[in-house]
C-alpha cells in the first residue's frame, strides 16, 4: 500500500500532536503529554527553535495516518560537543516497516541536505527534554518526563539501518529497600567536618534558586555525553512547568561553608495524572479524576541531581542521594533515578550502594549518511 509523506506547516501541528494518542489509545502504560505543552514546544516561536531547525513529516495511507517523526538540526549541539549530526525525534508509527522507512528517509533527505553527516535519536527534541527510546521495561507506566513506546519500534529502527550509540538507564527503590554498610560508612565518613549544610529550595524565591540549580547543573554535566547548557530561558520554562508540581520535600540545596555545591530536585510521578487527562484539560470529568490520582501518588522521580566540579570526590552525590531517600520516604513510597548514562560506573556504583536496582533501559541510536 502506497505511503504519502506531507510535511507539516506550523498551523498543523494538531494533527502531528494528535497521532499518538490514536496510536495509544488501548495501551495501559503510555502516557501522553499535555497536547498544549507539546505544541509550545513545537511551536518555532519556542525558544529552542531560535537557534535550531526542525522539519515535521506525517506519513499516510488511503488518508488515515500511520506515523510521524520531526527532523532536528540542533546547532547548538554541534557547537558544544564538535560534532555534525542531525537528529530524529517525535517519533511514532504503526508496526509496518515500509511506513517507518519512509518516514525515516524523509527525515534523512531534510538533513542531508543540511550537510550532516550522521542521525542520532530519538531525542524529543534535545538531552534535556524526554530522550532515548525505551528498550527493556514494558511492563509498567513510565516515569514522568520518561518516554515510552511499543516494542516494535527497536526492530523498525534497526531496520532502517540505525544501531545502537548509547544506553541510559533508570533504577528504582522503594523505602523497604537498605543501604550497604559500606555506603552509612562512607556517608557518614564525608559528611564530617566539612561545612555542609543542606537546606530546601526556597520556593517563593523561585528565580533565584533556577539560576543557582542552573550554574551547577550546566557546570555538573559539562562533560557528559550527549549533553548540551540550559539556558536563562530554558531554565525558566523549565520551572514554569515544574512549579505547580514541584513539593519542598523534593528538593535540596547541599552548601559547603555557604557556597551551593550540588542539588537534587525529585518530582512526583505526574503520569498518574496525566493519563486521565489524555492530553486535554477540556473535560471537567478526566479533570477531577486526575485530581483524585494526583491526590493518591506515591511514587516521583528523581530528575536532576549535580555537584558542581571544584566539590567532587568528596561525597556530595552520595550524601545528596542519602537524603532524597531518608526524607523522601516521608512523602512516596518509591522512587524512579532516571536518567544515567550506562558507562557512568561511578555514580551507578553509588546508586545501587544504596540499595536502588535497574528498572528500565532506554536507546539512542545513530546511522551514517
């Protein structure tokens, strides 16, 4: 059966938004996003797209769709870590491979003609938004902000010519799960004598602790792979979405003799929520019932945790992950770290110290062109 590619204009962007929630329709695990939050980001007025470029293509068959992805070109990317790569992202089909390889080869044709020379994804649409594509954990709801697909979608994009560049993982705990012994000692070890205090974010001061969450974040993950600055104004939207959820009991602020040395910010497991909502607040019904799931969550998600450099090798990631776990079990039952980068031996040595065990996996793929 023939497939039909059409590029999508900003004033379409309903019916890219709107496919997977079709796609999904009966599953029991995935969620979607707030439709509205995805067309802002879309949105080329967004700010991501003041330094970056974007193409979206819907494929389709006898006029229904089957599938979609969006091409990045993420200067900023390249800039940072000296690359010439392209991305693919949003990326969702029915199980048919023809279909998928025309909607990668869509996506291919617009970077190519780019002059990249490779396609790394998925990567909606960069690192510090969702990333990866799940490959191992089907089996449960994701966390939020974590993505989540079919299980076809590896074989689809290995078919069409993509491997495997890199695997991040998520690890889990519940608050009957121990510490070693080893790690109290070490904990107890670097927590001694060295000026440190820990303190909540001040939450009526919220433009002042993203700034300082953000210097270390920025600073923290400099040298990871695949990672790429936040900016003031990401940053900021960051906070505007997260400052309706975000509970002092998530966060921390770890300063050694006064200076901000690292953080931790954990936020409820809104996907609770969100899957009553399928993508809309129009309906006062999924509304209330979405109240009524966000009332009863009991579980988050640890999403940014970073020491700045000049405090490393002295504890600090183990003392902060100590104590999301110590004061957290007095808001959640468990909780989701997500994501580590899988050759990252040092910090996973940590977590699973602390009695944290891998939950899921995630896959960035990348093919030459």
């Amino acid at each position: 059966m023939r497939v039909e590619i059409h590029q999508i204009a900003d004033e379409e962007l309903d019916s890219f938004v709107n496919f997977p929630f079709e796609l999904y329709k009966n599953d029991p695990y995935w969620v979607g996003e707030l439709k509205a939050d995805t067309k802002k980001l879309l949105r080329l007025n967004n700010v991501f797209w003041a330094e970056n470029e974007r193409a979206l293509f819907m494929a389709y068959q006898d006029g229904k769709a089957v599938g979609r992805i969006a091409a990045i070109l993420n200067k900023e990317h390249n800039e940072y870590h000296h690359e010439n790569i392209g991305f693919f992202g949003f990326f969702d089909v029915i199980n048919d491979r023809n279909v998928a390889a025309v909607l990668f080869q869509a996506a291919e044709d617009w970077l190519r003609a780019k002059g990249v020379t490779a396609v790394r994804g998925p990567a909606n649409p960069d690192s510090n938004h969702i990333y990866g594509l799940l490959a191992d954990g089907f089996d449960s709801m994701p966390a939020i902000m974590m993505p989540y697909n079919y299980p076809y979608y590896m074989e689809l994009i290995e078919q069409a010519g993509y491997g495997k560049i890199k695997d991040l993982l998520a690890f889990e705990r519940s608050k009957d799960d121990k510490f070693s012994e080893r790690f109290l000692k070490v904990c107890a070890r670097c927590s001694r004598g060295h000026g440190i205090t820990l303190r909540r974010l001040n939450l009526k001061n919220l433009e002042a602790e993203a700034e300082i969450i953000r210097e270390i974040y920025n600073k923290a993950w400099a040298e990871n792979w695949g990672f790429v600055p936040m900016s003031k104004q990401e940053m900021a939207d960051v906070v505007n979405e997260l400052k309706l959820i975000v509970r002092p009991e998530g966060t921390c602020v770890l300063e050694v003799d006064g200076v901000a040395a690292g953080f931790y910010i954990a936020i409820p497991n809104m996907n609770h929520a969100l899957k009553e909502l399928k993508g809309s607040l129009a309906n006062p019904w999924r509304i209330i019932k979405a109240l009524l799931a966000w009332r009863k969550i009991k579980d988050a998600r640890l999403i940014m945790l970073g020491v700045a450099p000049e405090f490393r090798k002295r504890g600090i990631d183990l003392i902060l992950i100590k104590h999301i776990i110590d004061h957290g079990v007095a808001v959640w039952n468990e909780a989701e770290l997500s994501w580590v980068l899988e050759d990252n031996d040092g910090i996973i040595r940590g977590i699973t110290e602390c009695g944290c065990h891998t939950s899921k996996r995630y896959r960035l793929y990348q093919k030459s062109l």
